[in-house]
C-alpha cells in the first residue's frame, strides 16, 4: 500500500559551539549585535518532514510517495532516497533554487540559534495531486491509500489540503512549524478537509487558541487527533473516546530530532494498514524511541524484524 507525503525536503547542516552564547552576547550591546561563533565540529544530514516520515514509513514496509520541490543541490539527497528506493517520481527539482536548509548552531548549554533558508519548498504548490493520480494511473500503479500534509510552503499546504478534499483521499493534516502561519479561520478550514490532525501538546494549544475550540471539539470534527507529548506519551482522541499512548524507553537518549516525524511515519502506515488506534499509536510511539537513540533523523536502520521484535517487548503482543 501507498501513502502520499506533502511537505519539506531540507539539509539540516548542525554546528556545535563549545562556549556559550550568554558570554559572547553583552546584553548592553544588543542594539549593535555583532558576534560570530567558532564552531569545530558540523556535520550535514538528510532531513525536512517529509523526507524523514517517508524514511521511516518505508522502514515499516510501507511505499510512500513524496510530493515535494527541492534545488538544484538535490543530488546527495536524490541519491539517499534510492539508497532505499524511496521513490522521487514526485520530487521537483527547480535547478535555479536551492534545497531548503536549516543551519543550526548549538551551545554547550544546548541553546540554539537556528537560520532557514526556505529556498525550494516556498513553490511546493507547483506540485498537485491531480498530476500523481494521473502519472500513476497511467503506469497503472496502485493510487495511494492515505496522504499527509506536512509542513511546507504555505500555498502549497493550503493548495494540496483542498486537492487531497477534492479527490477523497483521506489525510493527516500536521500543520507542525507551519501552524504559525493561519489563522483561525484558516485552520478551521484545514479541520474540515481534513480526516485526521496530529499536533504535539504546544501546537494543539496554539491549534485550539487560534480555532476558539477545544481539542474535543476539534476531535468531534475529524476522526481523530492525535496529540503527541513527548516523553509523556500521546494521546488519541477519537469522537468516542481518548487513548493512552505510553512512550517506549530508550536506554539513552541521543538526539530528539525527527522523533515527531519517525512517529507520524508510523501513524500512516497503521491507518494504511487498518490498525486499531491502539496499535497505530503505540507503533507510532516505538518509531519515536527508535529513531531518539541516534543521531540525526534519517540515520537509525533496524529491519522490519526488528521492529516488530521491539513492539512485541515493548507491548507484549505482535502487531
């Protein structure tokens, strides 16, 4: 089965400063703000949202199908992408634009100064989902099932939400970083289009202060929201009822970055694969750990085997 993934593809290029910001920075000065950072150590990996859910999707066994616009400084991450033949079929590479890029700056007090060129992903609404539906009906490809909305260009969110609507594809809307950038009305409109919503606990806040409902209320208008909260787990609210998802522990924490999206990647495939929310979630939830044991977001590799040994530990049950 196949899902459809709109959203970023970006190069995170990480540098770590051993010092700390708060010495560099005179707080008298601010007015005339001038520092610059040695930084001895960076290092670049593969990320954006939906290059990192379509990683881990296709982890699960899943054959997910990015919708995204990248530059013509594509190829190290066009060539990460057949490493694990994730296909690129719907990947737009505009050659004059560069790849969106998060150039992100770390203290030793892991504060964070964080620069992002968009590049690219601002014309991700030149890709439709009309012309997916249309090239994989014509190389008579099997349609996808499921899509997300991931965080991207803010015409192109508002664009594919309409266009996933029109073609009755069922979709997780994730507004994630990109929440910001609606307002209320807006997002109301998203809630209706949409069948599903993910947000973690800050962005439901923020979701329900911009709409004036309730995450109830906002649970009664899809069939489901899923609210992640980190360490504490996640929760499913349904029109029915509310689930418990527990975290899975991990015998050391290396770096959080991508755990929001390795969960989402394991949320597609237990929709796709008809999963009670139950499982779904802790699926989800298990992704997460996964991918939070090492470093950068593309780089944890277990086999479907183990995954699924993992579950069964972890829960007690195979999925």
């Amino acid at each position: 089965m196949s899902s459809l993934i709109c959203g970023s593809i970006a190069y995170d290029t990480i540098m770590n400063f051993e010092g700390r910001f708060q010495d560099q920075i005179l707080a008298d000065q601010i007015h005339i703000l001038n520092v610059a950072f040695l930084v001895p150590s960076m290092r670049r990996e593969f990320g954006g949202c939906a290059g990192n859910i379509a990683y881990n999707h296709k982890l699960l066994g899943g054959e997910p199908i990015i919708m995204a616009t990248v530059g013509g400084d594509a190829g190290s991450y066009f060539d990460q992408l057949a490493k694990y033949n994730i296909s690129a079929d719907h990947i737009r590479e505009l050659p004059e634009a560069f790849t969106a890029q998060a150039m992100i700056t770390t203290d030793r007090d892991n504060n964070q100064i964080t620069a992002f060129h968009p590049g690219a992903m601002g014309e991700s609404h030149l890709n439709t989902v009309a012309e997916v539906i249309n090239q994989r009906q014509k190389k008579q490809l099997e349609l996808p099932k499921i899509a997300i909305v991931a965080p991207d260009g803010r015409q192109g969110m508002v664009e594919h939400c309409q266009q996933l609507a029109d073609a009755k594809i069922p979709f997780i809307f994730d507004p994630g970083q990109g929440l910001p950038m609606f307002d209320g009305q807006e997002l109301l409109a998203f809630i209706e289009q949409a069948t599903y919503v993910a947000v973690n606990d800050y962005e439901g806040e923020m979701l329900a202060q911009r709409t004036g409902l309730s995450l109830e209320k906002i649970a009664e208008r899809v069939s489901a929201l899923i609210v992640t909260k980190g360490a504490q787990g996640a929760e499913i609210h349904t029109q029915d009822k509310k689930i418990e998802i527990p975290v899975v522990p991990v015998g050391k924490a290396i770096d959080p970055t991508g755990c929001g999206d390795a969960f989402r990647g394991g949320l597609l495939y237990g929709i796709e694969q008809g999963f009670d929310w139950e499982v779904t979630g802790r699926l989800a939830s298990l992704m997460g750990s996964i991918k939070i044991a090492s470093q950068g977001p593309q780089n944890h590799c277990p086999s479907q085997e183990a995954i699924q040994m993992q579950f069964k530990q972890a829960f007690g049950y195979s999925y």
